[in-house]
C-alpha cells in the first residue's frame, strides 16, 4: 500500500515535471524567438545610427533646395545661363526639359585656350541651385570647347501633381 | 557482506540461526530455540529466510515413465497424474529426478519427492510476510544439500539422528536416489542403539543390493549420531563404505564442531538448490509482485528524479534565457531613445539627392584629368577630348613632341609609358603610338574608357 502510494506519487511527479518542463521549453522558445528579433531590432538601429550619420556629414551639408514651382525654376536657369553667357560663349543646345528628377537646359561652350583662369573657373563652375553635368569637353590649339547641361531639380510633390495633370491633359 | 536467517522449523519449536555470508565463508552470529507460537513475531525484523520444515506426512515415490518420453513438461504432466490418482483431492507439490539406469529397461524411473501443500502452507503462514522467504524445504533435502557442500565423493550414504527421528539417503552424482525417515519409538537407549544400527545396515545393504552398479564410499553421520562413537563403531564394522561425521565447520564458523550438529537441516537449507525447493504458487506470485513493485518502484522514483532533473534543467535555460531578454530590452529602450529616427520625408529627400549625385555627377572632366596627372606634368596634350552620354565615358588625348636626338627620343618614351602603366583607374586604358623614329617625333594618343565591353588595345607596346 506505501508502495503503491509512492509509486502513484512519484508518477505524478513525473508528470508534472514534464507538464512543467514542456511550459518552460514552450516559453523559452517564445522568448528565444523575441530574443533573436530584439537583436535584429538592435542591428537595425545601429544600421539606422549609421545612415543618420552619413546623411548629416555626407548629403544633408550638400543637399539642394528642390524648387516646386515651375516657373520659379525655369527663372533660375535662364538666369544663370544669362550670367555666364558672355563669359563661356554659352549658346542653348537644348531648351529646357524634364527628366525623373530635374529640369535641366543644355548648352554649348567656347573659351579660347590662351585664357588659362577662364578655363579653370569653368572647370570649377557651380550652379548653386543644383548642378553642372558635363557632357563633352575638348580641347585643341586654340580653343576649350564642348556641351554641358544644366540641372535644376524639383521637389517629388511637385513632380506628381505635375503628373497628375498630365493625365488630366493640362500642359506640364 | 549479506546477512540470511535459517530456520529449521519441527511441530512444536524452531531453531533460528542468524548468518552472514563473506567471501564464501558464513558465520552464524546468533542462534536461538524458539517456540513455535512466538515465531511469527521471532521473524518479523529478520530478511532472507531460508526455511527446513519438517513435515510428517511427504511424498516419497519411484515413479516409472516410457524411455521414449524424454519431453521434460510430458515428464511431469505424467508424474502429477500418477500422483493425482494416488493422492486423491490432496494438493501437493513436488520434484522430481532420473534415478540411475539399469541395462535393457525400456521404463525410466524417477524418484518423486513432495509435500501435501495444506500441511505445508501451516507451516509457512508461521512466517507473517513469505516475500521474505528466499527457500523453503523439507530435512531430507537439507540434509542433502549440506552432505553435498561437505562431501566431495560420487556416492554416498549420509545419515542423520534428531530426536527419535532417523534420515537416511543415498547420494550419487549430488542427487538423492534413496531416502528414508524412520521414527524410533524406544525408551531403552540399549534397544534402541541396538535398533538404530541394525536400520542403518539393514537401509545400506538394500541400496547396495538395489544399485549394485554404484559403488558407495562413505558414510556421512550427522545430529546425534555424529557424538556417539559406539554406533560408528557398529556401523563402520558390519557395513563396507568407510564411516565419517559431516563436517561443516571448514566453511561454516561460529558454531563448534559438536554444536553444529544441533543445526543441520537449518544449515543445510542454506544451499538448497531451487530445484530441491517446495515454495507454493501463492508464495510465488507474492514474491512476483514483490518484485514488480520493487521494480516499479525503482523505475517511477528514477522517473520522478529524471523528471524533476528535466525540469529544473529547463527552467535554468528558461531563467537564462528571461535574463538575456531583460538585458536586450534594456538595451534596446536605451537605443530608441539614442537614436532617432528621421520622418520619411526627409530619407525620401536624402535618397533623392543620392540618385541624383550618382545621375549628374557621376563623371566629370578633371576626375581623369587627376588621374592623368604624372603624365599631364610631363607632357602638355596637344588635343583632348571628352564625353559622357547614356552612361558611356570617353576620354581620349593626343600627346606630341619633338626631340633633337634619338637618345632624349627613348627617354622620353620610357618615362611616359611608365607613368601611362602606372595610372590607377578603375577604366580600360589604351594607346596608339604613332612615333616617326626617324624625324625623331614623339605623337601618342591615350584613351580611357569606361569598360561596358572588354577592349582590345589598338596596338600593344613593343617589348623592349
């Protein structure tokens, strides 16, 4: 009968340690999975740290203002194409048009070779509002010679209300 | 060391030996004549319990079975019939073994021992928890089996005295193949010494004359005949085999010589072989289930122990694994609030920007220009050119010069196209050498161009 008592009890000890060991395994395998996803969390912020940093020392001090209206920057183009005009011989190549990101104008230019700090404040150009792409550049005896474009970019609001009224059929 | 208690128990008393077993050898520690009454509580504290039950009534028979049946379980369905039909409704137990053979018998016979299981079960229910008992037998067998821890030779007469009760079997090849238990009803010691030997002689010479192909050597007395020297005498005259008193003390101790007479058949149940043995099913299937609930009872408290081992090996791993998470928490509360997280928009912006840079200023004139640097301070180009559309990059530049002599020609020549080699870009690089050695003018044009497809160099340099 004590035997038997002790049998029975220790049984249920068994069972019960298992119940209990089986919940443990359970929940440690919950918290083992929320365990692994708090790293990759905290991967994620340090990777999120890491763009942080790079976007305040590497883009945000160079980023352009993206203008949204659309006259305002074909003012801005015409106006810097007027101001060197004389200066780079600027004649417009292509008139200004539109691409995924930017309004850009392109142009030709001639500088006599003789005129050494023309050639390297052409060289050195910067358009304040966005920027300068060369295209071609030559050289010879005579003169620096080529094609450039110029690129004024436009804010993303500005470029899907643009969309949106071209599929209105109103002009962009 | 392992501790028995043997007991001899006779109708009205028992005697009650406590042993231990070391290395081969037993000692009996205690010994004591109890009542019959008192034993029940005498055994209670006492393990492994090897009982000699005298009985009056036993089963002592040849039995005769057809040679043809060799089948050990037919053997004994045959033998239980026969004794069923002799002993009509009587419960028995019983053993049985092959009495030597004699030439040309087509009948094999067995010597047939057994107890009346009533009787018998009066006896045992003496011992108030039979799992406790290891072995249980009646005297001749007792008798037998100390004879046979004793004695070493094939054939053998042991013979035992207690009391007026005189055992006698015939031994050969360890198993009895004769047996008699005569009680001696004389008051006049004479008469009855005088009795005594002529059954002895009488019971030795009918063995003989019944097993004349064995040869008996010795015979073993024991009990009160192993202290009287005149019925040896009397016997060792008129019978052939040598006459000799058991002698167990070589392997028994803590008994005297004469005193381990007193407890022969308690000694002698001591080394009973299972098959000498009378337990009853009853008996059987108690120590079965003894068994079983020991095992049982091992096996669930080892369940209990490796459950709870599961369990707290679990839980140590779960503790471990909850404090791991504390601490990442911690960690991570500690990043969210260190580090911020910029609106969309402004990512949006910063993405833009980057496609931007990587669409408009991708390519510019004076990052090959830079490149060129080594040979550009060596060598003014007399014509360059440049041009970047749809991702295609050219660059391409005419170097001449005149030298007065062919030596300034080859120097020259070498130092440009070192400084050419030594260029580090990550685009293809090439030249056309157009050199009039004769005129002695120096006219080279390099290009660089951005590797869309591998190719071939216009003209290789010669090898020098």
């Amino acid at each position: 009968m004590r035997n038997s008592m002790i049998i029975t009890l220790a049984l249920l000890i068994f069972v019960l340690s298992m119940a209990f060991a089986t919940w443990l395994e359970e929940q440690s395998q919950k918290i083992d999975a929320r365990n692994r996803q708090y790293v990759k969390d905290m991967e994620k912020l340090r990777t999120i740290a890491q763009i942080n940093s790079f976007i305040e020392s590497e883009i945000a001090p160079f980023m352009v203002d993206e203008q949204s209206n659309s006259t305002e920057m074909d003012k801005k183009l015409i106006y810097f194409a007027s101001e060197n005009q004389n200066k780079y011989n600027l004649l417009v190549e292509k008139y200004i048009y539109e691409d995924d990101f930017a309004k850009n104008i392109d142009f030709s230019y001639k500088i006599e070779r003789d005129k050494k700090d023309f050639l390297n404040d052409f060289l050195s150009m910067k358009y304040k509002d966005g920027f300068i792409q060369f295209r071609e550049l030559k050289l010879d005896a005579k003169e620096l010679s080529g094609r450039l474009q110029v690129v004024q970019p436009f804010s993303i609001e500005n470029k899907s209300s643009q969309e949106i009224g071209a599929e209105d059929g109103s002009p962009k | 060391m392992s501790k028995f208690c043997a007991i001899d128990i006779q109708n009205s008393n028992a005697t009650v030996l406590d042993v231990e077993k070391k290395d081969n050898v037993y000692l009996v520690t205690h010994h004591e004549n109890v009542e019959i009454d008192k034993l029940p509580q005498f055994t209670k504290s006492k393990k492994n319990l090897f009982l000699n039950i005298e009985q009056d009534e036993i089963i002592d028979e040849k039995i005769s079975v057809d040679s043809i049946v060799t089948n050990d379980n037919v053997i004994k369905s045959i033998i239980a019939t026969k004794l069923r039909e002799s002993n009509l409704k009587k419960e028995i137990l019983f053993n049985y073994h092959q009495l030597p053979k004699t030439q040309n018998e087509k009948k094999v016979f067995y010597q047939v021992d057994g107890v009346y299981v009533e009787k018998y079960l009066d006896s045992l229910s003496l011992i108030e928890n039979p799992v406790k008992i290891k072995s249980a037998t009646i005297s001749k067998f007792s008798l037998l089996a100390l004879s046979n821890e004793c004695i070493n030779d094939e054939s053998y007469f042991s013979i035992h005295l207690q009391s007026n009760k005189l055992t006698i079997i015939a031994v050969h090849k360890k198993s009895p193949i004769y047996s008699r238990i005569t009680t001696l009803d004389m008051s006049d010691a004479t008469m009855k010494e005088a009795k005594l030997v002529e059954q002895i002689v009488q019971t030795i010479a009918y063995v003989e004359q019944s097993f004349r192909d064995i040869n008996f050597s010795i015979v073993a007395l024991s009990g009160s005949l192993a202290l009287d020297d005149s019925i040896a005498e009397h016997i060792n005259i008129v019978s052939r085999p040598r006459v000799s008193v058991l002698y167990p003390n070589t392997f028994i101790k803590g008994l005297k010589a004469k005193e381990a007479h007193r407890f022969i058949f308690a000694l002698g149940s001591l080394f009973v072989s299972k098959k000498l043995q009378f337990i009853p099913t009853s008996i059987l299937g108690l120590k079965q289930y003894s068994m079983g609930s020991k095992i049982a009872f091992a096996l669930s408290t080892l369940l209990a122990i490796v459950g709870i081992y599961f369990a707290y090996d679990r839980f140590v791993l779960y503790s471990d694994l909850f404090k791991e998470h504390e601490a990442l928490v911690g960690k991570l509360n500690y990043l969210f609030t260190q580090i911020d997280t910029y609106p969309i928009e402004k990512l949006n912006r910063s993405l833009r920007h980057i496609q931007m840079n990587k669409k408009y200023l991708a390519h510019h004139p004076i990052d090959i220009l830079s490149s060129l640097k080594p040979l550009l301070s060596l060598q003014k180009p007399q014509e360059l050119q440049w041009s970047y559309k749809d991702d295609d990059l050219k660059f391409s530049a005419t170097f001449k010069r005149q030298f007065e002599s062919l030596k300034e020609l080859y120097e020259f020549e070498r130092l440009f196209f070192d400084r050419f080699e030594d260029i580090n870009t990550t685009f293809t690089k090439s030249y056309l050498v157009k050199i009039d050695y004769k005129r002695m003018d120096f006219d080279t044009t390099v290009t660089i161009e951005k590797a869309k497809v591998e190719k071939e160099k216009v003209e290789q340099r010669r090898v020098r």
